[in-house]
C-alpha cells in the first residue's frame, strides 16, 4: 500500500514544484489585494473596516482546514503505520499556525473600530485561541522529542484532541450568544454577503491557500533532505 | 484486506475520539452559564435574585429609545419580548446605533436597569454594498 509515497519521486516534485506555485500566488495575491483593497465597495454599515474581512476570514478558514488535514493524517498514520503522512502533517503545521494568529490579530484589529473591544472572552474568539494553543504543542511536540515512534504517537494524541475543538468554533456562533457574528458564508443556504465582497474574499482565499501550499512544499522538501542525508531514517 | 493490528490501532482511535467528544459534551453542558458571552433582558427577567457581580446582557437597541444628555447614554436593549434600561457613562463604538445589535457589560441594578461601565456594538452577518441597502429598503 501506498507505493507511489517514493521518496525519490516526491522530492523530484517538492523541489521543482515552488517556483510555480510562488509565481501562482504572486499573481493570485495581486489581483485579490487589488481587488479586496480597491474595486470590491464598503460595506453599508461598516464602510471600509470591512476590508480586514479579506484578510481575516480567509486566515480563519485555512487554519481551520490545515488542523482538520493533520489531524486526518495523523490518525491515517498512527493506524497504518505509514511515516510519510507524519512528515507531511508536520510540514502542513507551521503555515498553519501563522495564519490562526494572522486570524486572532486581524480580530482584534477588526473588533476594535466595529465593536469597541480589542478582546471579548466570547466563545468564537477564545475557542480560536484554543486552536493556537494546540497548534504550539503539536509544534514544540516535534523538537522536544527525539524518538520517533514517540513523536508520532504524541502529535496523534494532540491532533486528536484539537479535532474536537474545529467543530465547536465552527458552531460556537450557533450554539451560544456571542460577541462574534454567525457565518456569512453557507454551503446550503444563501450567503449573506454581497457577491461583490464574495469574489476578491474567494481570491484571497486561494492566495492563502497557494501560501501555505508554497511553504508546505518548501518545509517538506527540507524534510526528505534530511532523510536523504540520513540514508537510514526511510519513508 | 488489513492485519489485526491495523484494526486495532483504527479501533482504538475511534474509542479515544468518542470518549473525548462525550466528555468534552458534558463539560460543555455543565458550563453554559459561563460560554455565553451575554444574556438576553428575558434571562435578566428571570433571575432569582439581583446579584451585584458584573454580567453582560445583549440585544437590539430599541427604536427611538436613545437619549444622549451631557456625557450620559440612556437606551433600551430589547429581544422583542422583554427589555431592559441601561444607563451609561462614556463614549459608545462607532456602530452603535438604534435597532442594532448591542452587548453591554456592567451591574444590574434591579430587574430593568442596568449600569453600563462598557458598550460592544454586535454587528450582524451581513454584508453589502450602501448603494444595494438602500435599494432593498426601497423594495
């Protein structure tokens, strides 16, 4: 099972690969900023301290989904076995975690001017920080373990716990009264978000997305030249 | 197609994952009181007892109910069923505004006034144009 995982042959990729995906995301981040910071219009209520949003909910989302896909790496790996879906999660984590903290200071910056308060202690907002916490223990889990198999079994457990909390800030909005408002953006029903702010939010999504695409590949090339020079630690 | 220990492992996951979930349910549940960032003026309504600790009530401003005298903000905050009065002493956020979304953060001073020390304006999930707004109040 899962043969094409060769070593030789992903590296051909991941050291080939950025500089298309840099020139991609250039170009994406341009046309989004652009259009996020001067075509897309103000918003009725909140005039031009919407365009955080583009910034903000984007960051939000890619945190959100980067968890979710180590998370389900994690546990792949842990059940069968498979030392490459580790290496990929942990190359997955740092783009992560920037951009949860991208997510919290744009909150701030956000809340200030539209609510009065840099920080609420509302259940969106602190389950948020929950998510950086767990992405600053799976992180340090990495370098303060020298073994392996350890390592593996401790950034499972950590993912696995953190797991929990995505659906609950996916949720908190719904469930409890909170200073944050419920989701624009709905799969099923109608957005409540005008298309005009809907599109440059979708470019800049991608951008971010692209970005985190850029320094997964470049953390995880770094990765296959250690085991490379290693010549022992195999996938 | 997998060995025994692949179902295991997989097994034992699920069990670490259900048992979390149920736990972390249960927390949750028990904590309500404090994950709500705000209470309504019905929740204020039903109180046992008038405590003197701070707490947050939440809601619309009411329509036509905002009365600004020297530095002193006097408003109503209604869920539509009940309201409550709150006084307030300072500058209020840029969104504050009449049939708006508002958190204030103070002491109840009885069942229908409250003392405000902090005003949050709550902005909802939509967003548009201005040009747009005013075409859908013209409709």
């Amino acid at each position: 099972m899962f043969k094409f995982f060769e070593p030789n042959k992903i590296f051909k990729i991941t050291s080939r690969a950025p500089k298309y995906v840099l020139f991609l995301f250039i170009i994406v981040l341009s046309i989004g900023l652009v259009e996020a910071l001067i075509l897309s219009p103000e918003d009725y209520k909140q005039s031009h301290a919407v365009r955080i949003m583009y910034v903000h909910v984007p960051s939000a989302w890619i945190s959100l989904g980067i968890f979710s896909s180590i998370t389900f790496l994690s546990i792949s790996g842990f059940v069968f076995k498979n030392k490459n879906f580790f290496l990929i999660s942990k190359s997955l984590a740092p783009s992560g975690f920037v951009f949860n903290i991208i997510a919290l200071v744009t909150g701030a910056i956000w809340g200030k001017p539209t609510w009065g308060t840099w920080w609420a202690w509302d259940a969106r907002i602190t389950s948020m920080l929950i998510l950086a916490l767990f992405y600053a223990m799976y992180l340090i889990s990495w370098r303060i373990y020298e073994d392996k198999e350890k390592v593996f079994k401790i950034t499972t457990f950590i993912t696995i716990l953190g797991i929990i909390n995505v659906p609950i800030i996916k949720y908190s909005v719904d469930w409890w009264n909170t200073l944050h408002q419920p989701a624009s953006i709905n799969i099923l029903s109608k957005s409540s978000i005008h298309s005009s702010m809907l599109f440059p939010l979708m470019l800049m999504t991608a951008a971010f997305a692209l970005f985190s695409l850029l320094i997964f590949l470049m953390k995880y090339n770094t990765e296959l030249i250690k085991i490379k020079n290693r010549g022992l630690d195999r996938l | 197609m997998y060995g025994s220990k692949v179902k295991l492992r997989f097994l034992f996951i699920v069990i670490i994952l259900i048992t979390l979930i149920l736990t972390i349910f249960l927390i949750l549940k028990s904590l309500e009181e404090n994950v709500v960032y705000f209470q309504s003026p019905t929740e204020i309504k039903l109180l046992s007892e008038v405590k003197d600790n701070k707490i947050r009530v939440g809601g619309m401003v009411k329509k036509d109910s905002i009365s600004i005298n020297a530095n002193e903000v006097r408003f109503i905050i209604t869920d539509f069923k009940n309201e409550i009065n709150v006084i307030y002493t300072g500058a209020v956020p840029n969104l504050f505004a009449e049939e708006k979304g508002v958190v204030a953060e103070g002491f109840l001073k009885d069942r229908s006034v409250f003392s405000a020390t902090k005003i949050l304006a709550k902005h909802d999930e939509n967003y548009m144009p201005p040009e747009v707004k005013t075409a859908l109040e013209e409709k």
